[in-house]
C-alpha cells in the first residue's frame, strides 16, 4: 500500500512534519490522514489543507512539492520506504534507525542526524550537520548509511560513531569533527578542518585537503576496505569514477590530540 | 570392518560398462570463501594452499577445492570461491580459521570474503584473526557485514567478520577403470573436467584419487581406513571377491563433495557421461554397504545424459 502527499499550498512558516512515516501512517485511509494536524510555529495545521492526500498508509509513503519548509520527513522512522519528490527541509530522517528514504532535491541542515540505521539517499545538496550530533550530544549517527550525490554543507559526519556518509560532491568545513569511528567519504574533498578530534574514524576525500597538524602521513596505498565501500556506494545511485576504485590514496593518521587512531585517506594517484 | 556392496548387474553407455551399484555419502558441513586478490594468479595461489592437505576428513580433518575461479567478486578483483567441508560446525570454524590465516592471510594482495552471506549458522573468521592486528586492527561496516583490516608489511588484510555455515554431501564417487593406467586416468581425466561445476569440490589432487579406501582393516582393529582392496587390479588373482573385471587393468576414483545432494547427483551424472565418452571400459561407485551414509546416489539413476 502506497499513501501519497502532494504539497497543495506553500504552509505560513516552518511546518514539523515528524509525522510523516510509514509506520505512523500505516492502516490510515486518505481521509484520517488528511485530518492529522502538523505544528506550525503556533499554529497547529490540518495535514489535508497542506497536501492532497491519496491512498492508504502502508509500507510505501511519497510525497511531493516544494517541501523546504516542511521539516522532519522520516524522522524517528523504523521500516518502509519514503520517496520524496522535491527539495526538503531539515532533520530530514534524523534519528532513523531502519527503512529507506531517497529525496529526488536538496535537503536542508541537518539530515540523517543521529541516526542509528537504515539508508538515506539524497539526489542532489545537503545542509549542515549531515548525519551530525545535535548539540548537547557526544556521538552524532551510530549506523546507517547516508549517501548524497551532491554537495554537503558545513561538519558532515560530525560526532560519528558507526555508520557512513558518503558525499558525491565537495562537503563543506568540519568533515568529521570529533567523530569516533565510522566513515565520511567526499568525492569532491573536504572542506578545511576535515577530521578534528577524530578518534578512530575514516575521512576519505577525492581531492587535495589542507590538513589540520595534528595529522601525519603515513603511506600510499590502495585501502580494500575503501575500495569495498566505494564499489557498494556505486550501486547506490552514487557515481564513483573507477580511478578512485582503483588509484592510490594517500593515509593521514591523526587527530594526534586524541587517540591518532583514525585517518584521512586522500585520492593521490599522481606520481 | 564394513562390506562394500556388490554389484548385482550392469548396463553399458556405448563400451562403457556401468555397474548397478551405487555411491554412499554422507552429511557434511562446508563454508564458501571468496578469496580476491590483485591478479588472477595470486587468487589461486591463495586458494591451492588454503585448499592443501585437504583431502580426507580422516587424515586431513577437512576436505577443500577450489570451486571455481570468478569473474565477479566483491571488491571487483580476480577471486576464485573455495568450498571447505568437514563433519561439523565447529569442524568447520576450525579448519577455516586456520586456512585463511596462514594461507590467505600471508599471501600477497589478498581479501576474504563470505560466499555464504545468507546462511544463518556462521563462524567466526574475521573477528578471531584480528587479534593477529595486536590491536592495531580497525573494523568497517559495508552494506550491514562487518569487515576487518589487519595491518601487515603490504598494506592491510581485509577479511569478512564471520562466514556461513552449510550442510551439503561429502563422499559421492565414481570408480572409473581402463584397460590399462593411461587409459584409466584418461577417462578420469574427462570425468573431473566435466564434473567440476559450481556447488561441487573435488578435493583429491587434480580431482583423482587412485588410493580408494574402505572403512576400517582386513588386519587391524585400530586402521579407521585401509586400502580398498576390491578395486586393486594387482590383487585380482588373489582375491576371493575382487570387484575388478577382466579387462580392466587400472582403476581410480573421483570423490565429490557438494552443497546439495542433487549437486552431487548431478555432477556424477556428468562425470560417468563424460569418462564413458572418454574411452572408460568400467564405471562403477565406492560404497560401505548402504548402513553408513544417508545418501544413495544408484549409477542406474544416471544412466540419461546430463
């Protein structure tokens, strides 16, 4: 069973649509849906003066329109799948711990945030905090994989603990900051201060990096376990050149102010 | 010690003759690995040493082979799969372990991988040789399974977390005799070319053996195998009950072990086709008398073309 919601009027402000997952929604006819209400700001709006509602609610929910104002889509989610079509707001699957959402547009701040599992794809941009910890919280996403084909904003992967972000573009400053394990790989490199008070994480980046001093090079390989990752990543919508399948890339060890247990690999395959 | 069966008749395939006996096996366990390494070349050089000295359970503690060289792997490298049987699971875990640590493990540009990622009963592979990284080890989570690296002097060693368990058929045979030893290996020859397959492990040297054994001695109590003295062509004037026709002067046997019991069912069917077309005077099968194995694979059941 598939629900679908199309976007009818642009809402007054920034709408909390954390509702809007399968499992809430599942076994609601089109009518008691449209009846649901959303927070906005103050207000507390009707789901159905917002969206044209159709179908039932089961495994399957799409929503389409211009969505940047709706804030939350997926949050919270266990299973099902969400297509959306159209750029979104933020918090965009935050705290997801199974299930799949794929977003045909950009997403706003803070997608995938501490989320603890399921895949999250994203054709097109992303805000800040990709997959990031909220502030107050130590550790950001503990599993799950994020993949963007597009261009990320400012500490993607922040606070990391298990998991990947996979980033087809340029991420943008702070890639990995304080992150524990997990991997952050940006096809089109990290931005500045890629990997402070990383632990024991992976920040693989697909063009030069300036490096933060608490880095040390260690040698030119070619990683399995990047390879591995980028070969799955490739059958996930991502489009990975087969020269980082196959080139060298260069290890980093660091962040020497805490355990200099992690690394940034960075694609090296000049001579 | 236990009585082989004795054929009761036989029909021919062209100048073949095939004898109305049957192959006896038993329920075994295996794991699938998925070795990958920089060329084809060191893939199967991984595999000839982890697949070494695996050729009996009852010397050997397992029996393994190369499967089959594959074009895709995970990591998209040359790879060659491995099939890996013994009685049990822990059998298994122990054989793998041991294998991939000081054959895969050691041998340049190599990876490890499952080929068995559905199975639910697992063992241990990655999780207890990384100890072998002294801590300097670093795990990977990709698509759900978890990997590890191991350090070494090349660069790292990344190998899967646990592989599956199966339970397949260890023991299906066919006892392949010429007119004299050439002819014989020749007809063998044919029937391993054509039995080797996907689901199917030959774990004799080049898929032959010529040492056919029975279950326990004619003159020991303590032998758990000896020779198999019926189908010895130089006893045949000695012996009361030799299974070695006139005219047949060499026998050798090729033993299959398989993930199912219609791959090995099938893979017989292929090899006595092929060992008749090759030029074998006798087909006929290796069995403890029909109380030992569960599975019974009668040559008569072969006898259509694969």
């Amino acid at each position: 069973m598939t629900l679908s919601l199309a976007l009818r009027t642009p809402p007054p402000g920034r709408v909390d649509a954390s509702v809007l997952t399968p499992e809430r929604l599942r076994g609601r006819g089109a009518r008691e849906v449209s009846a649901m209400t959303l927070s906005c700001g103050r207000l507390r709006l009707p789901l159905g003066e917002l969206f044209d509602v159709v179908g039932t609610g089961g495994d399957h929910l799409f929503v389409a329109g211009d969505l940047r104002s709706i804030d939350g889509i997926g949050h919270g989610m266990a299973t099902g799948h969400i297509v959306v079509d159209g750029s979104c707001g933020d918090h965009l699957g935050a705290g997801m711990s199974g299930g799949e959402i794929l977003v045909d547009g950009d997403v706003g701040a803070w997608a995938g945030a501490e989320m603890r599992g399921g895949h999250l794809t994203i054709r097109g941009n992303a805000g800040d905090r990709l997959g990031g910890a909220y502030p107050g919280t130590r550790a950001g996403m503990s599993g799950g994989e994020i993949v963007i084909t597009g261009d990320a904003g400012q500490e993607a992967g922040a606070g990391l603990r298990r998991g990947l972000v996979a980033i087809g573009g340029r991420s943008g400053a702070g890639a990995g900051l304080r992150m524990l394990a997990g991997t952050v790989i940006a096809l089109g490199g990290v931005g500045a201060e890629a990997g402070m008070g990383n632990k024991r994480g992976s920040i693989a980046s697909g063009a030069p990096v300036r490096l933060l001093p608490g880095y040390t090079f260690a040698v030119r390989y070619a990683p399995p376990a990047l390879r591995l990752q980028l070969r799955q990543l490739k059958r996930r919508y991502l489009p990975v050149d087969d020269m980082f399948l196959t080139g060298q890339w260069a290890r980093w060890s660091g962040d020497r102010t805490e355990l200099a247990r992690g690394e940034i690999l960075i694609f090296d395959d000049g001579e | 010690m236990t009585e082989a069966s004795t054929p009761t008749g036989s029909f021919t395939l062209g100048d073949t003759e095939v004898s109305d006996t049957f192959a006896e096996a038993f329920p075994m366990r295996y794991a699938r690995l998925i070795i990958t390494a920089a060329t084809k070349e060191w893939a199967h050089e991984a595999a000839r040493s982890a697949t070494g000295f695996a050729t009996s359970v009852i010397g050997c503690k397992c029996e393994a082979a190369i499967e089959c060289p594959l074009t895709r792997t995970p990591d998209g490298r040359p790879g060659v799969s491995v099939l890996l049987f013994a009685m049990d699971r822990e059998g298994v875990g122990k054989r793998v372990l041991d294998r991939v640590g000081q054959c895969v493990l050691t041998c340049p540009t190599t990876a490890c991988f499952d080929g068995l990622p559905d199975a639910e009963r697992r063992v241990a592979l990655g999780s207890s040789l990384r100890y072998f990284g002294d801590g300097f080890q670093a795990s990977k989570v990709v698509s759900g399974e978890r990997f590890w690296r191991i350090p070494v002097m090349e660069g790292e060693f990344l190998v899967v977390e646990s592989v599956g368990v199966g339970t397949g058929v260890g023991g299906g045979n066919l006892v392949i005799g010429g007119a004299d030893a050439a002819r014989a290996l020749g007809a063998a020859q044919a029937a391993v070319d054509a039995v080797r397959d996907e689901g199917v492990a030959l774990p004799f040297p080049g898929g032959i053996v010529r040492s056919g054994s029975k279950v326990g001695a004619l003159t020991s109590s303590s032998m758990p195998a000896s020779t198999n003295h019926q189908f010895a062509p130089t006893l045949r004037a000695q012996i009361d009950d030799s299974l070695v026709p006139d005219g047949v002067g060499a026998m050798y046997e090729i033993v299959i072990d398989g993930m199912s019991e219609d791959k090995v069912r099938e893979a017989m069917r292929r090899g006595l086709h092929a060992a008749a077309g090759a030029g074998a005077a006798l087909v006929t099968a290796a069995n403890f008398g029909g109380g030992l194995g569960e599975f019974h694979f009668p040559l008569t059941e072969l006898r259509d073309p694969p």
